[in-house]
C-alpha cells in the first residue's frame, strides 16, 4: 500500500514536531519582540511602543560639520559613552525658502569622521583631539579624515581572543568595505589595504558587531535588489575573511526601501538583535521646492542570526513628527545603538532637521526592554508560550499594569493541563508597576521549582488592563 502526503499536509506534520521540541532558554532574558516564545494568544497582542523624546544630544554646528552629517554609532565603554558620526555639509540639499532670518549654511566639505562622549549617554562634549587639520587647524573633534570617512563605523570588540591593539574595530567604505582597528577608539589605521568585503553597495552605514553567543562577527550591509535599498549578511571569525554575503529574508513582509538598519545585539539579551531601519519613502515629496524628493522614519524589526528579520511591524517605530523640518529626505535616522542611561530607561539617537542647518541628534527614551509588550486591553486575554524547559526557581518580571489590572500565571503540562500546585487560582496575582518583579515559582507542599526542570512546561499568562515586556527564568 503505498501512501501520499499533500505538501501542505507535510508542512503541517513539520511544524507540529518542531513545536513538539522544548525550547530549553536557560536563564536567557526574553522579550516579545517575535514569535520565539509564543504558542497560543486569546485577546492580548504584541504591541510596539513608541520611544520619548529627551532632548539635543549633539547639534552638527562646527565648521567640519553641517546640514548632512549623520551615520551615528553610540555604544557605552566602561565608564563612558561614545558617539561617531560623520561630519558633512551638502548646501544644496537645503530649502533655500525655509531659512530662518540670519541663518547659514555652512560650506561644502570633504566628509569626515568625528568623535563625542559623555559621562552618562546624556550630556555630550565633543573634545579637541588634535589629530586632523581642517581649514589650517587641528582644534577639533575629528579622528579620521581617509578612506571610509563616509560611513565610518566602529564597535568595541567583545571577542575575549582579539588583541589589546583590535580591542576596537570599524568598518567603512562605498563600493567596498575597508577593517579599521585601534587600541583606545581615538586612534585607527587600516588592518589591511585589501577591502574585507565587495559584494555590496555600502553606500550607507554598514554594521558589523561580535555575535557573542555564536563566537563569531557578524556584518549587516546595504546592497539594492529590483533597484530597492536592502540588506546582506556576512559572518565571519576573524573579521578579515568573510562568508559570501546572503540576501537578508523578511518573511512575507513587502519589499520597502531600508536605507539604513542600525543593527545590534541587545546588551541585556545578546541572542536577540534589534535594528531599527529607515524607511525611504523616494516618491513622496510634501515640498515643491525640497531639491531631493523623499520622506524618512525609523521602523523596527528583529532577528536571532542576522539573516532572517522579524518585520512583524510594519507601522513606523519613529514618524516624522510635527516639525516641518523633518518631513524631507533622510531625517529620522536611528544611530546604531541601544544604551542604558537611567534606572528603568534605554536610549537611542536619531537624526533630526538634515538637510537643514540646524541639524541635530535627539536622544529618545524607551523603558528597559520596552521596545514591544505582550498588551491586553481591560477586557483582559492570556498567552500560552511554546513547550519550554524551566532551569531555576525564580520567574523574574517587567510588566505594569493599571489600578484596576493584574498579571497571573499558571504552569501547565505540554497538553495544557495545570501542574498541581501551579493552577492560576494558585498562584499570586501580579500588580503594579514593576521593572523587575522576581516570581518564586512555588509548588505547595514542595521546595520552589524542584521536578518542573525534569519534564517540558507551557507558561500561560493571563493579563488584564497590562504589559508584560521581558521574563528571565533565574536560580
């Protein structure tokens, strides 16, 4: 007797086994900002927050500055922040009509990379380095004036293997891909002459970090497919010898213009990497006298390799806003980076005003882990996560919820049955408005989490009137 399966019925088959393997995330942050945990939901949704303006962070007000500078990088080192960008003024980009009385435009320039810190991500100061002479003067904040000053972008190396003289790496170029390296992130010269990488546009900024969990580094890089902005990736394990760059997969998502990504791993989750392209929108154009059409925003997508993007969320991240100085090409452009700079609070940088001469950097403000919630309304709704493996005693959580809302969770068997003691009428109901709530997960009768790590669990979470942004499972 011979059989025959349908394709769609083997599809089915595939997907029912591989929900069937326990995810075992260890004591792995979690946040929903995808699917990877998610079963089952009922009247909740993953719902994308939107980031808060904290004001100026840096304004492109020197003489090697200008309406176009941009590509900005921030990460924090130890007891400091810093910043990259590059410094660039472009007159004909600007809306002669739209000058203020008095205001100008600074000249046309060679492009250059500049440097700012900061104590606490918040005040920056660009320091005088003393390295790069422009117009006669070396009195400026200018560490690389050579190849690759379009979109330098640099990273400090997390590889426990790399040398003291490659503690910091950069990569930069269009049409090619150049390795930089320095010992203190002042100070940078070519690893080699030979470009790393060519089978790209790289005409925008170009990321590249080390994958920590996977050992290796990782690069994100513009190219175009049918004329369109996109990305590649490329991995690589000593940062001079690349695998062929593969064409980033978005799912069923359209095909949009991503001019940038500003690609990074999460500082608290370094298996989740979080990007915040910018979307181009080339044909619309709001001002008849803009010298360039176009219009710009910030959307947000996620991946766990750097090949395959969650663009679960189409609508923008950032939106151009209510300054009419933002509704012109190439404005709302995120920095890669994602930094802590408060109890509670994440930020990032975006651009603001380019093209204009009151270009400036915004600094914009997130709740820890508060990219995305896992969001029921009063009516309330639960979700039921995958088969997982819990490895600890204790369910640590980031949720708030109103006055009048609540959390509650049961543990159940990989068929839905509650595990005794676990029920949700036996578990304590969660309130308030916490950033990290530690949950004893505490069978009656029985020592806190013994047996659950002997046999795969599902987690429902039941929700009213509240957010759930990230559970940690710890000992």
């Amino acid at each position: 007797m011979s059989h025959r399966y349908s394709a769609a019925l083997v599809l089915c088959l595939i997907a029912a086994a591989d929900d069937d393997v326990p995810l075992r995330i260890g004591s792995d942050l979690q946040l929903f900002v995808d699917d990877y945990l998610i079963g089952s939901m009922r009247n909740v949704e993953l719902k994308l927050q939107q980031p808060q303006p904290a004001g100026r962070a840096i304004a492109f007000d020197q003489p090697w500055e200008g309406n176009t500078s941009a590509y900005v990088t921030v990460f924090q080192d130890s007891d400091r922040f810093r910043m990259y960008y590059r410094g660039s003024s472009d007159p004909a980009y600007v809306r002669a009509s739209a000058l203020k009385p008095g205001e100008t435009v600074v000249p046309k320039h060679d492009q250059v990379t500049c440097y700012a810190e900061s104590p606490d991500g918040i005040l920056w100061t660009k320091p005088s380095l003393d390295l790069c002479e422009f117009n006669g003067s070396k009195a400026n904040n200018i560490i690389w004036r050579a190849e690759g000053s379009h979109n330098f972008s640099p990273f400090k190396d997390g590889n426990p293997a790399a040398p003291a003289s490659e503690r910091y790496k950069a990569v930069g170029g269009e049409g090619r891909l150049f390795a930089f390296k320095s010992t203190d992130g002042i100070h940078w010269q070519k690893m080699r002459d030979e470009p790393i990488l060519t089978d790209g546009a790289f005409d925008s900024l170009n990321v590249t970090f080390w994958d920590s969990p996977h050992q290796e580094y990782v690069a994100i890089y513009r190219d175009f497919v049918f004329g369109t902005r996109t990305l590649k990736r490329a991995t690589s394990k000593d940062f001079l010898h690349w695998t062929p760059g593969e064409w980033a997969d978005f799912g069923h998502a359209p095909l949009e213009q991503l001019y940038t990504n500003a690609a990074t791993p999460y500082f608290r989750a370094p298996r989740i990497f979080l990007a915040f392209p910018k979307r181009y929108v080339p044909w619309r154009k709001v001002y008849d006298d803009v010298p360039e059409g176009g219009v710009s925003e910030a959307v947000f997508m996620t991946s766990r390799d750097g090949l395959h993007w969650s663009r679960r969320f189409l609508e923008a991240f950032i939106r151009p806003g209510r300054d009419r100085r933002d509704w012109v090409h190439r404005n709302r452009m995120v920095a890669t980076g994602v930094v802590p700079t408060g109890p509670g609070e994440v930020s990032i940088y975006v651009s603001r005003h380019y093209n204009f001469p009151s270009a400036f950097i915004e600094r914009m403000t997130l709740r820890t882990d508060g990219f995305v919630s896992l969001h029921a309304g009063y009516e309330g709704g639960e979700m039921i996560t995958k088969p997982i493996v819990i490895e600890g005693n204790n369910m640590v959580m980031n949720y708030s919820a109103s006055a009048a809302g609540s959390i509650r969770y049961e543990i159940q068997d990989v068929n839905g049955n509650a595990l005794p003691g676990y029920g949700l009428e036996q578990t304590t109901p969660l309130v308030g408005d916490k950033m990290e709530e530690v949950v004893r997960l505490q069978n009656r009768g029985r020592k806190p989490g013994r047996g659950l790590e002997a046999r795969p669990v599902r987690l429902r979470l039941v929700l009213r009137d509240a957010d759930l942004y990230s559970i940690q499972i710890r000992e």
